[in-house]
C-alpha cells in the first residue's frame, strides 16, 4: 500500500515538473517570438528613421539621436533601475526575465541585419508601432517585459492616488514633448501615433481576440435560459439564488434563481436570441471581463 502512494506521489511530482517544463518552454517562445518583432519594429521601421515610441523606448530613441551612443546600449543601460523596482514591485523571477529579455533586445537590434522596409511616414508610425507592440505583447505573455515603463507605473499605481494608465500617458507625454524639440512637431506626432498603434496591438495580444463578457440573466424562466446557454451555446452558467427587491413596503419579496454566464462578445447576439425565444422581458445586465480561467469557457457550441 505504502509503495502505491509512494508511485502515485513520485508520478504527481513528474506531472508537475513536465507540467512547469512546457510552461517555461511555452514563455520562451513567447518571448524570443517578442524580442524579435520588437526588433524588426525598431530597426526595419522607427531607427532608419528617426522616430520613437513612448515609455523606455523612447527615451532610449532621443537619446541615441543627440549623442554617439548606441541605441542597443541606452535601452539596457535605462531600464536597469526599472528592473531593479521590479524586484521589489513584481518579483524576483519577473526581474530576472526581463533583465535578460532586454539584453537579448539589444543583441538583436544590434546584430541582426533587419532589412530597412519603408521610408513612408505614415507607414513607419503605424507599423513599427504594430510590430513593437507586437513584441511587447508577446514577451508579457511570456511572464516579462522588454520596456520598463510598466514596471514604475505598478509603483507609483500603489503608492499614490495615479492610476497606472495616468502614470504611462504622463510619463510618455513628457516623452513626445521632449521630442518637439530635440526633432521637430510632425516627428512628435508621428511618435503619438505609433505608440498608440503599440499600446492597442499589446491589448490585443495580451487579452486575445476573444473579449469576454459577463451576463446576468433575471427572469421567470431561469430552468429555461439555464439550458439554453449550456445546450445551445456550449457555455457553463452559475445559479444565485435571489430575491426580487421591487415590492412596497410589507410586501414579500419572491424568491428568484439568477443566471450567470460568461461568453465571448460574438456571441452576445445568439445568447440575447436564444433568451428572447424564452422570456421577452428578461432583465439582462452585461459587462466586460479582461480575463478568463477554467470551466467550460473554452467549450464549442453543442449546435
């Protein structure tokens, strides 16, 4: 018997060991796959021709244009105290990551011969933008980041009353003021346009196509709906139990079973047909989730 639990443990230990392997494989293609969108974006686009991004980046890129020194090297050098905070903000295997994730960066920028693919401006901003954001996207879905600016944004998110999406688009317009004058206000608002083509391509790679979204369902006809959502979407769904809080005053408030689902926003549509085909005065409420885990959210539709 002892040796039984004894197999079973050593093959759990085995599992878990596999299990981390092919995570940590599963990260470092995400973020080799990163570095080098990252590093077509920045040589193939914005550093033939003098233009930036925001947040680390740029400062790296107005750096690299007023002095001799090599862009590869301001990129390292400026996020070293980021990283060092993220010790402290993020944790150790966080830092560690994107510590060598940046050097790796910088080693690609500098040695591979990225082919030069457009002098168009409006080219430039938009897809160096897309690819830059692409990387970055990529190496945070692989557990680091290639740009520091993050990093102090969760700091001072938590130590004061700034929202980290206050502390990124103060920190980068200071960045695109800085570049009115070291370039000229056409370069400045080419870079806004690029960072906003990276920051809408990383949501798009961190979160995934599939936005998901929340739905409360409140209707007579819960048992209805219930098995609809599970036999006609292929979704799970959770029953809380409720009560209707509309009744004056002595009155006794009904009891109500209450619907709730997660599905992606293609199939909002389905979900309010199907409820429409059982209950026309359905109370629905709908709200975005930015990510989900588990249960039956990954289940194709059974019809």
């Amino acid at each position: 018997m002892n040796q039984k639990i004894i197999a079973q443990r050593d093959f759990k230990n085995k599992t878990k060991s596999m299990n981390q392997f092919f995570k940590l494989l599963k990260d470092m293609v995400f973020i080799s796959l990163g570095i080098l969108s990252a590093g077509f974006g920045l040589k193939g686009f914005l550093l033939p021709n003098s233009f930036i991004d925001g947040g680390v980046t740029g400062i790296s890129l107005i750096l690299n244009e007023v002095t001799d020194i090599p862009f590869s090297v301001l990129l390292v050098a400026i996020n070293i105290p980021f990283i060092l905070l993220a010790l402290s903000t993020v944790n150790k295997q966080f830092a560690i990551r994107s510590f060598f994730a940046i050097i790796l960066l910088a080693l690609a920028v500098y040695f591979i011969p990225f082919p030069i693919v457009t002098h168009d401006k409006l080219l430039i901003a938009v897809f160096g933008g897309f690819f830059l954001g692409l990387g970055i996207g990529l190496a945070i879905r692989g557990g680091s980041v290639i740009d520091g600016t993050e990093v102090l944004a969760i700091y001072l998110g938590r130590n004061t009353s700034l929202t980290i999406g206050d502390v990124i688009l103060i920190f980068n317009l200071l960045i695109f003021s800085a570049a009115v004058f070291v370039f000229n206000i056409e370069i400045a608002l080419y870079a806004i346009l690029t960072y906003l083509a990276a920051s809408k391509t990383v949501d798009f790679i961190v979160s995934g196509i599939e936005e998901y979204v929340g739905v409360t369902i409140i209707s007579e006809k819960n048992e209805e709906i219930r098995l609809a959502i599970i036999e006609k979407l292929g979704r799970g769904c959770t029953l809380y139990y409720g009560k209707k809080g509309y009744a004056k005053k002595g009155e006794t408030l009904k009891k109500t079973d209450i619907v709730y689902t997660l599905i992606t926003r293609l199939e909002v549509s389905k979900l309010k047909t199907e409820i429409d085909l059982i209950d026309k005065d359905a109370f629905i409420v709908m709200h975005s989730v930015k990510d989900v885990k588990g249960g039956m959210i990954k289940k194709r539709p059974m019809h």
